[in-house]
C-alpha cells in the first residue's frame, strides 16, 4: 500500500466518527486529544504528499494543526519561510478543501497581465471558489462598495473588491483579504485524484506568491525599513554579530567570503542594523572603520 492508499484509507475510517463527534452539541474542541492526534495525523499527511508531489524547492514550515469553532472543522496549514503564503487543508462533512492565501497583496497594483491572465487560469481551469474575509480591517469602507461585494458571484471581481475595500480603509496597512478555496467529495473521488488536483493548485498560487513576493522583495531591497521583512533574520543576526567584533575596516566581499550563503539584502540588512546601534560598518564606504564607542576613526 503506497502512501496516499493508507492516507485514504485513514480519512475514509475516520472521517464517519468524527462527523458525528462534531455534530449536535459537540465540536472540535470537546474532541478526544486521540481524535484530535488522529486528525492532525491525517491531514499532515495529506498536505505533505501535496508539498512532495509538487517537486517545488521553496521551503514550508511544519504543518500545524489548527481548530475552528465557527465552521466545526479541523484543518493542517504551513507557510512558504520566504514568500509568506500560506496553504491549508480542511476535512467537513466528508469534504476535503484546499485553501491558499496570496501574501503582500500591496504588490496587486503593480502585477502585469501575465499575472492577472495565469490567476484567471487557474481560477476557471481548477473551478476555485474565493472565500471573503468577514473580519477583514475595511469595516469602515464604504456603504457602496460594500453592497456591490456582497452581490459579487465571480471569484476574481470578488477577489478584486474586497481588496479594493481593505485597500481604500488603509492603503498603506498590511492588506488582509479572503482566499481562494476548492473542494472535493472524498467518499466519491479517488483520493490519487484530490491529491494531484490539489498538487496542481500548490503549484499554481505559489508560483502567483512568488511573483508578488519579487515585487515586495525589490522595494524593500531599496528600503531600509521594509528591508528586514524580507532578508533571512538568522543570517542577518550572525552577520550582525560579525560586524560588532570588527576593529578593522572592512568591506561587503569580506562578508560574502565569511557568509557565503548570505544574499546582497541580508548583507544590506546587518548594515542597516549596526547603523541604527552607532556602529559603523563598511557597506559603500571600504575604509570605514568604529570603535566599540561608535565613534568613527
């Protein structure tokens, strides 16, 4: 038995107890910690014969397991470590539903059309429906724009208008809007089936991340204040503490030749941070030196 028959043959044995569990006056949370060990179980692996499936590079964190009251469900999610997408997997009601979240949504004004052309793909070749955000930070937007939302049935005007409502409330703020969600009867589908449709739609929206990503990612590089939100901390901490030992000038290839692992931005970004503690470091100024004092010499 390969790993997706034993995944489905899991769910299919579970899934019946656990319905009933989370019917009437029970919910996820009164569920036996096995059931709730049981369900993390399932859907871990799920998501991770999704992520495996995929061959992509890109690095996701752990799967957690997360409840939800309001919808009775359990469901698995990771993050993307460097575009901050997030996908998750939920089973209800003997539904399987795989749900993506696009990250730096401030980037949507400046996607081109082969972006907006691959989203519209992926949306009518996948039948992918968009979920709104009911708690999203544009309660105070307008009545108007309101009320086309709410009669709004095609995801991408859908999509299109709840970010144009966030996006008018706080234009400079953190965008939170809905995601895009698509689901799958699993008692009569074949479970090979979810997973490479689900695989399909990974590979799809990390792709789209990945474009809003490099478009953060190239504005931040030319801004000190957004420049830490995107370089690797762990590096830009250990170079960090590589420059604060320094008595001696030095230069950004000394740094590559002691880091050679860390990127331009994350250089930039160790620099930026001993600037901001008195310390002065050698990024475009080579025979620039400090003392412990801050003092330049």
């Amino acid at each position: 038995m390969n790993q997706i028959e034993a995944i489905s043959e899991d769910i299919h044995a579970f899934t019946d107890r656990y319905i009933h569990d989370c019917s009437g006056e029970g919910h996820p949370y009164n569920l036996p910690k096995e059931d709730q060990d049981q369900m993390a179980y399932i859907l871990g692996a799920a998501l991770d014969a999704v992520r495996e499936q995929s061959k992509l590079e890109s690095r996701w964190s752990p799967a957690q397991l997360f409840g939800t009251e309001k919808h009775l469900a359990h469901f698995v999610e990771t993050e993307m470590e460097k575009t901050g997408a997030r996908c998750r997997l939920i089973i209800y009601a003997g539904s399987v539903t795989v749900e993506f979240t696009l990250p730096h949504l401030n980037e949507l004004p400046s996607m081109d059309n082969k972006f907006w052309s691959k989203l519209a793909a992926i949306i009518d070749h996948h039948k992918i429906k968009y979920v709104n955000n009911e708690v999203h930070e544009a309660a105070s937007a307008s009545e108007a724009n309101k009320s086309i939302s709410k009669f709004v049935r095609a995801p991408m005007f859908a999509f299109l208008t709840e970010f144009h409502i966030a996006y008018q409330h706080d234009p400079k703020g953190q965008i939170r809007v809905g995601n895009f969600e698509k689901s799958i009867f699993f008692p009569e589908s074949s479970w090979a089936d979810v997973v490479a449709t689900f695989t399909d739609i990974f590979c799809d929206f990390t792709r789209l991340s990945q474009s809003l990503y490099r478009s953060h990612y190239i504005k931040a590089s030319n801004d000190p204040k957004r420049r830490l939100s995107v370089a690797d901390f762990e590096s830009v901490r250990a170079i960090y503490s590589w420059i604060s030992v320094q008595s001696e000038a030095w230069t950004p290839s000394e740094v590559s030749t002691a880091f050679p692992k860390a990127t331009k931005i994350d250089i930039q970004a160790a620099h930026d941070l001993a600037l901001e503690r008195g310390i002065v470091s050698g990024i475009g100024e080579p025979f620039r030196c400090f003392v412990h004092t801050g003092k330049r010499q």
